[in-house]
C-alpha cells in the first residue's frame, strides 16, 4: 500500500475545511485514510505515490468520516472513479 499520506492528511484536512494549524484529529484523520487504502488494495487496487491514488484514498475516507453515520451507499461518482482505477489495473495485469 503506497500513497503520499502527508500529501493525503492536508488535502483531507483542506476538504474537511479544518484550519491548517488545527492538528487536533489528525491521528483520527490518518487512521482513516490507512482504513482507506487499506480497503481499496482489499479490493485489488495496488496503489502508487501518484496524484490520482493519493486523492483516490482522500475522497473514500473524506466520504467515509461525512458519512459515518449514515446508511446511505457510496456515491456513484466515487463507486465509479474507483471501479475505473481497479479496471486499468487488472487491464494491465492482463497483459
């Protein structure tokens, strides 16, 4: 499992609209970005230091903390942004 987890605990901060100084959740914030990227390479993804699985990984545990709560599925467009990168990686693996 690879991504840029400061990279990702800034951008779920930022997307959280939780003042840059405020570092008061960040241990809950990385515990839930791990949960993430540990559920998508579950889910066969293999994922890279790049920009693309960094802010895949953000928008499921962003997702994942609003909607804690709730029953309500996952989004369509987040379901889809994540069967498409499973998708081109079992493409790839393919050849």
């Amino acid at each position: 499992m690879s991504y840029n987890a400061e990279t990702a605990l800034g951008l779920m901060r930022t997307r959280l609209n939780r003042l840059p100084g405020d570092t008061s959740l960040d241990s809950y914030f990385q515990a839930r970005l791990d949960a993430a990227a540990q559920e998508l390479t579950g889910n066969g993804i293999e994922l890279t230091d790049t920009v693309e699985d960094t802010m895949l990984v953000v928008d499921v545990a962003v997702w994942q903390y609003s909607n804690r709560d709730s029953a309500a599925g996952m989004p369509p467009w987040l379901r889809l942004r994540r069967r498409e990168r499973w998708l081109r990686e079992a493409g790839a693996n393919d050849s």
